[in-house]
C-alpha cells in the first residue's frame, strides 16, 4: 500500500468520521452505521499503518497517529498525513553562517 493511498483511505475514514458526528448531533438514525463505519475503518487503518510502518512507507510517529488516535478522532492522522506530505517535499534547509 502506498502512502498516497493511505492518505486518502486516512481522508475518507475522517469524512465518515464528520458524517458521523453530524448524525449524533442531528439525532439522524443512519448514526448507527456510520459508527460502524468508523469504528470498521479505524481497525483497517490501522492494520494498514502498523504494516506500512513495517515495511518503511510512513514513519513510526504517524502510525501512531493513526492507530492510537485515530480511534477517538481521525483527523489526527490525516492531519498527520499532510503534515508529512509537506515535510517530504520540502527543500533541504543548509545551515546560515553568521560570516557575511
């Protein structure tokens, strides 16, 4: 599994996870499976990260993000996912010298 899709599956579970919490606060009755759904996706994701982090795709500290965290709120790990995104594409940084 790629980091790519993982970011999106990490996406699509926080999706779910804000329809959910729509549900709960309208009294909808499809709440029910949204938590199902939620609760489904959060063991997935992190049967996905914990594998992914064994084989080197993402790093230890957004598996943890996902696995631990992402069971009371996913946004955690997709926050995560981007945050490393980012990282990764940005440039080198060289130390500044204080010689002009």
């Amino acid at each position: 599994m790629s980091f790519r899709t993982l970011k999106y599956l990490s996406f699509t579970h926080s999706a779910i996870y804000t329809a959910l919490l729509v549900a709960a606060v309208a009294n909808w009755e499809g709440k029910y499976w949204l938590g199902w759904a939620h609760g489904i996706g959060w063991i997935v994701m992190s049967l996905l990260c914990i594998d992914a982090v064994r084989r080197r795709v993402i790093p230890l500290w957004l598996g943890v993000m996902v696995a631990v965290v992402g069971g009371v709120g996913p946004f955690a790990g997709t926050a995560g996912f981007i945050y490393a995104e980012r990282r990764a594409d940005a440039p080198a940084r060289l130390p500044q010298s204080d010689i002009v």
